[in-house]
C-alpha cells in the first residue's frame, strides 16, 4: 500500500510539470500595433527678412471731432451769417472756420424766456410766503420762552417755516434750471476748427436727438493704421514716425500717441494712433499717407509654415514641432521643442530645428513622440 502512495504523488508531480511545460510552450496574444499616422511634411528653410521696413497706409483724421446738436426742441430762428467767397452774405456751412464760443444758430427764445419769467414768479411768491413764516416764527418762539404759547402751536410754526425754505430752494432750482435751458437756445462752437457739416436751416424744428453741425478741430492731425500683432513691437509710445503724402515730397514727422491695447476682432490689427502738427492745414480730414516703421536688419532664421507649430505636451506657454525622420525606409516622427520669432504671411521663424530638417505640417495635432508616420504627397 505505500509503496502504490508514492507512485501515485510522482504521477502526480509529473502531471503538474507536464502542465507546466505546456503552458511554457504557450504563446500569449499579441496587441495589433496601431498603423502608420498619414501625414504631409515641409522642409525647413531660411526666413529672409528685408531690410527695406514695414510700410503701411494711414488715414488722416481731425485730432478732435465733434456733432453738435441743441439740448432742447424748438424751430431755428437763426444762422450766423459769414461773407461768402462771392462777396455776398450767407449761412455759415460747410468749410468756413469758427473760434471758440461763436454762436453758430439759436432756437426760438420766446418759450423757454417765458418758463424763466414763470419759475421767477414762483420763486418771489415763494420768498414771499418764507417771509410770512419767519416771522410767525419769531413771534412763536418769543411767546414759547414766556410760556404763552402751548408747544403743538410752536411745533406747528416751526414746520410751517421748514416746509417755505424748502419751497423756496425747489423755485431756485427750476430758475436756474429754466435759466439754463434759455442759455442752451444757442448753439457755440466747443472749440476753434472748421465746419464739416450743416444740417439744418433757418425755420427747420430740431431736438437734442438730431445733430445740427460736425466741427473738426485740425490744427493737429491724426495718422491712424493697423498693424499685425508681429510688428507690434516695433511701435511704442512717443516714438516719431515720417509721414508722406502721396503728392508731397516733404514728409511730416509726428508721434505715436494711442496704441490699442486689444486687436480689431475682424482683421486682426492693433490701431496706431500718430499725432503730427498740422502747419498750413496741408493735412485734410479723409487723405492717405504712407509711413514706415524703420528697417530692419537682415536675418536668416530657420522658418517653418504655422501649421506645423503644436502645444508642447503639459507645458502651456511653450511650442514645439513634430520632426519627421526616416530609418530603414520607416518613418517616425519625434517632438522638438522650439522658441518662436517673428512671423512672415504663413511661416514663422523659430529655433531649435535645422535648415534642411522635415516638419510635419498636416497631422502634427494627431501625433505622440515616437509614433511612426505615412508621408503623403
């Protein structure tokens, strides 16, 4: 009987190794690799940049501009009167110059003198009734300290002289104010300039809603133009700028006064503002000028198209490229992280890559370190 136990546990023992080695001999399943990424590459160049200057187009405008318009309704009972060119008098329109203060029409002052005389009235009748008051007043407080008169009559007295002195502050206040509106029937020039619209006659009926002159002060001027955000930072604040008329051979020197701070959300552009001293008034309201930003030297940075330009993994504020190479006939493409220069149409300049190195321009977005790639034409 023993002797069969132990035959029996080396059988057993010889079981399990044969199990063993089968499953030894047993291959696991291997994972599909995933396929090659189709991608297009561009090679790498040299960006040339010229040293001729960035050169845009500006508009001139007023250095100030404004619609002037009346602050009460009423017909226009006059226009100020200019002699015109011919010799013969006439209204005031447009290209004739004014001074500060000039009145330039009034409205209809019958109304609003007669809303003066009426708040004038109410403010004497109201002194009047204070007066009453104050008196009575006086009388109540004097018979108050002698006990004669009982503390309600006193109280009573008292307010009636509160209530008369804010009655005569209210009819002050509606007679500066219909003062006011009678000093608003005529309608002054803010500042010098010149008249660039008239739109209103004698007799017309105008409101504070429908502007009556456009005056535009040009003693000085403003060049206006937009630049892309690579050549922002050839601008700053107080830097003087040559501006040249397309029929004028002297140029005009300004400074940069007004930098947005934010692009046009159309195209794109940062506005610049250049205030240049208008002698002679050779500048007019609606022109083009020309202008450069200065040179630039000559460099020959490596240059990729924007397209293969992609977040560096995990690290916001940093860039890198996807850089395609070819061993054995298999392409592979590897993250190169690269630092940014300035940006020309669809390239940009940037370090960290060679002339003559491949790019992944499409597909870059789709890729991880090391992931092989199919290169399509």
């Amino acid at each position: 009987m023993p002797t069969r136990h132990r035959l029996n546990a080396v059988q057993f023992i010889a079981f399990i190794a044969g199990l063993a080695s089968l499953g030894g001999c047993r291959q696991e399943p291997q994972i599909p690799s995933r396929p090659p990424t189709s991608v297009r590459l561009a090679a790498v160049t040299k960006a040339q940049t010229s040293d001729e200057g960035l050169r845009y187009s500006a508009s001139i405008i007023p250095y100030a501009q404004v619609e002037l318009a009346f602050r009460t309704s009423g017909y226009v009972a006059g226009v100020k009167q200019v002699m015109g060119a011919d010799g013969r008098i006439r209204d005031i329109g447009t290209g004739d110059y004014v001074e500060k203060g000039t009145v330039l029409a009034h409205v209809r002052r019958e109304d609003m003198e007669n809303q003066v005389a009426q708040a004038q009235a109410q403010l004497d009748q109201a002194v009047a009734q204070h007066t009453e008051a104050d008196q009575d007043f006086g009388r109540a407080k004097a018979l108050f300290l002698t006990q004669s008169l009982t503390k309600p009559d006193y109280d009573q007295s008292q307010q009636r002289f509160n209530s008369t002195l804010a009655v005569v502050d209210n009819a002050k206040a509606a007679l500066r104010q219909a003062e006011l509106t009678l000093g608003d029937s005529d309608l002054k020039a803010p500042f010098s300039g010149f008249v660039l619209n008239r739109f209103i006659e004698l007799g017309s009926l105008v409101s504070p809603s429908s502007a009556a002159f456009t005056i535009a002060d040009i003693s000085s001027a403003k060049a206006t133009f937009g630049v892309p955000d690579y050549a922002l930072k050839r601008v700053r604040l107080g830097q003087q700028l040559s501006i040249a008329l397309q029929d004028d051979v002297t140029p005009l020197v300004g400074r940069v006064t007004s930098i947005s701070p934010s692009a046009d959300p159309r195209d794109r552009v940062f506005v610049i503002e250049v205030t240049v001293a208008n002698q002679g008034g050779r500048l007019k309201p609606g022109m083009i000028a020309s202008l450069s930003l200065g040179e630039s030297p000559r460099t020959s940075d490596p240059s990729v198209p924007l397209s293969a330009i992609v977040p560096y993994p995990a690290e916001p504020g940093r860039f890198a490229v996807m850089v395609a190479q070819e061993h054995a006939g298999k392409w592979t493409a590897s993250l190169r992280e690269v630092k940014l220069g300035a940006t020309h149409e669809t390239s940009i300049a940037v370090s960290g890559v060679e002339p003559g190195e491949n790019v992944v321009t499409v597909g870059a977005q789709l890729l991880k370190d090391g992931e092989p790639i199919e290169v399509i034409p």
